[in-house]
C-alpha cells in the first residue's frame, strides 16, 4: 500500500508518517509511505494509492478528489481528532477502508 | 452544527480557492525558487554579523570575509533574478507547459527592463555595466510584474499552439526548442519596447516606475505594524474554522513582507541602520507556532488528565520546532469557543508586544534573515542577528504559558472529570 499524507509545507504530516510506519510495523505489514507539502504531490500522484490530507488543509479535497479520483487514487481527509492526537493507528485503519471501497 | 459545517464548507472553498490561484501558486514557487540562493546568502549574513572582534578580524585576514560577501552579493542582493525566473517556471509548470523556457524568457525580459550605463574605457572599447540596485529587494515587484505577465502570455501561446510549423520528418526534440521562439520573440520585444518608452519618462526606467507607483506604497502599508496585526488576526480566525490561515494569508503577504526583509538585509550587510521593524522575519519570530507551544508547556507542566498529559507528551517537541497542528486539532482549538481568545488573540499580542520592545529602542531591529522552517525557537531569533531576540522568544513563551494556563486549567478539569466518571 502507497500512503502520501500532504499538508501545508508536509511538516505536520511528517510526524504523522513515523506514527503510521511505527503503527504498520507492528501490525507486521509493509507499507511506502511520504509526506509532501500540497503542491508538490503532483511529481508523487504515480506511486500513490491512498492520498491523505492533513485537516488544516481540508478545503482542497473537494479539487484533489476532482484530479486525483479518476486516476484511480483513493482521497481524504484525516480525521481531525486522530491527527491530532498523532494516532497512527486509525489512520493506517482509515487508508485500508479507503482502499477496501470500491 | 450543522450550520457550522456549511458555513465552515463555504469558508474553506474559498480560502481554498484564494490559495489555489495560480498567480499566488506561482508567487509561493516564486519565492521558493530563490531559495537555494537566499539561504546561503542568509546563512553567510548570519556568520558576517557575529559581531565578535577576533572573528571579524580572522575572517579579514583569512579571506574569509571576502567569500562571506561574495555569497551575499549573489544572493541577497540579486534575488529579484531568482525569483523573475522562478515565478514564470511556476506558472508554466501549473498550466502544465514546458517551464524551462518560461524562465528564459522571463530572465531575459527583466534584464531588458533594467536600466544599463556604457562607460567608454581608456583602451577605446566600451564597458557596460548594469546597477545592481533593481535586483535585488527593489526589483521585487518588477519581477512579480515581469515573472506573471512572461508566465501568462508564455502559457496563453503554448495552449494556442502558436508555434512555428516544421515538417514532421523534424524530430520532436528540434521542433520543442523552436516553440520557445514565438512566445521569446513577443515578449522580448514588447518589454524592449515598452523599457525605450519608459526611458524618456520622468521615471527614467519600468524598475523605477514600478518601485514608486506600486512597490514604494505597498511596503508602506505592508510594514505598518496594523496591517500585520489585522493579518494575523485574519490567519488565526481561518485556523479557528480548521483552515491553515497564515498559509493562505502569506501567500499575498509574504513576498511583500519578504522584499521589506530585503532592505534590511541589504542595510545590514552594508552596516547602514536597518529600515524597518517588521517584516516576514519579524512575523516568524513573534508569531511562531500561533502561540501554541505555551499551551503545550501547560499541559507537560500541570495536565492531571491522561488525555492532555499524552498530547503535551506528543506536542512539545514538534512546538519547539513551530509545528503546532497536534495542539490545533488535538486540543482542540479548532471550532473551540472556550479557547478563541487565546489562541485568536495571543498572536497578535506577541506581535505588538516585540513590535513596542523595538520600537521603544529596548531591543534593535531585525537582519530580516530568511530562517529555514524548522528552527527550533530562541535560536530562530538569535540568528535574527542579536542574542537579545532569543531572549525575546523566550519572554514570549513564559507569557503564552502564562496565558493559556487559566484556559488549559479548565479543559483540563473537565477532561479529568470525563475520565474518572
């Protein structure tokens, strides 16, 4: 599975990425994840299959899911709570669901 | 809440919209693009500033000074260049065109429009030379103005398939280069055109023109210590509604506020007195983290709830470093009544009170070096060129925690209660 969080700079979601690798890795699955700032996705859209937006940049889901779904790439938002709590856990559950959708 | 989420819906569309303009996308890729530059140049302003007497003798007698101010004179004061280039490669990029040539153009035109002197030498050949004065901070808004239009009508060509028609026994990598030609042709010329009519105006060039019917003004209201408090006042109501709002804010503001950091730079590094009090630099150091961090020393200090207690664990370190969306969102902040005041208010707070402590002399003015994101507070004010913004920093912090501990108290008390029923 091929994670990329974005945010605002991919600052905030770079720590969101250790918790979600820390929280794969003891589930015992492989997982290539990144965070990058919003406006550089675009160079990372091809090797991505679940495409996670931190909440403070919410509002461009509704463009991104526009660009990003037809190419076949699952897009949403990260819930609020479990940012911020850094909850990795959920996240990562989150992505699955994501992807488990048809 | 269910009007909260429409109205929040429609909030963010159109910050989200605001901020998705190319012509903003590109200003950010702009700025971004000088970067490499601006950093060393920064970095080299920051050693060159010690003002420790040995150093700064060591540094004249190694050579190390004169490597100092190279890095600097390319950098600082030439980042109009950078960034001319960097707005038309952006622009071009976002309506998916080939960039390269954007930058060309766009270097070219701005070299076009800035004023050259042809001194005859004493062998009879003549010498050309142009003022760097236009390429640095004072030729920002020239190449703002510049970078847009080349990105524009670049872009508008391309997508019109304007190009000059080859056989198609031409291979494709010939053909590509041509189709720079037509857009290079246009644009050159008109900026050759419109520089000439310009030259026999009172302004004598577009540089000076620009700088004092747009630039001059600009900066004035844009380093007016008001408009900055109204600015942060915006970007922190935007993060109440869940919205990234300095982002969104900056990406009008901070080339502005980054040519005002220019003129103190190029002022510092020529040891003239520094022109203004606030700047991008000024915001960074007295806003950093919208406050936050103080919320997040209550909680490591007096959390008795297991909820805070984790999330003070979990923010601290990431709000040393000015990273305080754990908090915004953890909290949290976002949509919470009971902290709007703090986490609204405090930010503008910290910028007028470092606005006074400057203002009233106590402390000097910022170098208005551009810090990298990610370093860690009170070092990012010391590197601002006085130990004095570290201790700056630090007051801040103490006046956060102080501030935010009646309202963390609160949350806390009811956090536990939660907990233990």
């Amino acid at each position: 599975m091929n994670i990329t969080l974005v945010c605002a700079a991919g600052m905030s979601t770079s720590i969101m990425v250790n918790k979600i690798k820390a929280a794969a890795e003891k589930e015992g699955e492989t997982i290539s994840i990144r965070a990058v700032s919003e406006s550089a996705f675009s160079n990372y859209a091809e090797e991505t299959d679940v495409l996670l937006l931190g909440p403070q940049i919410g509002y461009a889901l509704s463009r991104l899911k526009g660009l990003y779904e037809p190419k076949g790439i699952k897009v949403d938002v990260i819930n609020t709570i479990d940012y911020g709590m850094m909850n990795g856990e959920n996240v990562l559950k989150q992505a699955r669901n994501l992807l488990a959708e048809k | 809440m269910k009007i909260n989420a429409e109205f929040t819906g429609k909030i963010s569309e159109l910050f989200g919209n605001i901020s998705n303009s190319v012509v903003l996308k590109s200003l950010m890729a702009g700025m971004m693009a000088a970067f490499p530059a601006t950093i060393v140049g920064s970095f080299a302003t920051i050693l060159k500033g010690l003002q420790i007497q040995a150093l700064q003798d060591f540094y004249i007698s190694s050579g190390i000074m004169n490597v100092l101010d190279l890095l600097i004179m390319f950098s600082i004061n030439v980042t109009a260049l950078y960034v001319v280039a960097g707005i038309a490669y952006g622009f071009a990029k976002q309506k998916q065109q080939d960039a390269i040539p954007a930058a060309i153009i766009a270097l070219f035109s701005f070299l076009i429009i800035t004023p050259y002197t042809a001194t005859p030498t004493e062998f009879g050949t003549v010498n050309y030379s142009i003022s760097m004065g236009f390429l640095g901070g004072s030729g920002m808004f020239s190449a703002i103005i510049v970078g847009l239009i080349v990105g524009f009508v670049y872009s508008f060509i391309k997508e019109k398939g304007w190009t000059i028609k080859l056989p198609d026994s031409v291979p494709p990598i010939v053909s590509s280069s041509f189709a720079g030609i037509i857009p290079g042709l246009i644009l050159s010329v008109f900026f050759a055109v419109l520089s000439t009519i310009f030259s026999h105006t009172s302004y004598e060039s577009i540089h000076q023109a620009i700088y004092s019917i747009l630039q001059t003004p600009l900066m004035g209201i844009s380093s007016n210590i008001w408009t900055m408090l109204l600015v942060i006042f915006l970007g922190q109501i935007l993060w109440f509604f869940g919205i990234h709002g300095p982002m969104v804010i900056l990406s009008v503001m901070a080339p502005i506020w980054m040519a005002v950091d220019l003129q103190n730079l190029t002022a510092f590094n020529a040891g003239e007195p520094l022109p203004n009090i606030i700047g991008m630099a000024f915001y960074t150091i007295s806003t950093i983290g919208g406050t936050a961090l103080g919320l997040a020393i209550c909680m490591i200090l007096f959390a008795k709830s297991s909820r805070f207690k984790t999330l003070g664990r979990l923010s601290i370190i990431p709000g040393i470093f000015g990273i305080t969306e754990p908090l915004i969102f953890g909290t949290p902040l976002v949509m919470n009544v009971r902290t709007f005041i703090p986490a609204v208010f405090l930010p503008v707070f910290s910028a007028l009170f470092s606005y006074l402590a400057i203002a009233s002399g106590l402390l000097p003015r910022m170098s208005g070096v551009g810090v990298p994101q990610g370093v860690p507070i009170i070092l990012q004010g010391i590197v601002q060129g006085s130990w004095l913004f570290g201790l700056l920093q630090l007051v801040l912090v103490v006046i956060w925690t102080l501030c935010w501990y009646p309202f963390f108290k609160k949350m806390d008390g009811e956090a536990l209660r939660e907990e233990t029923a």
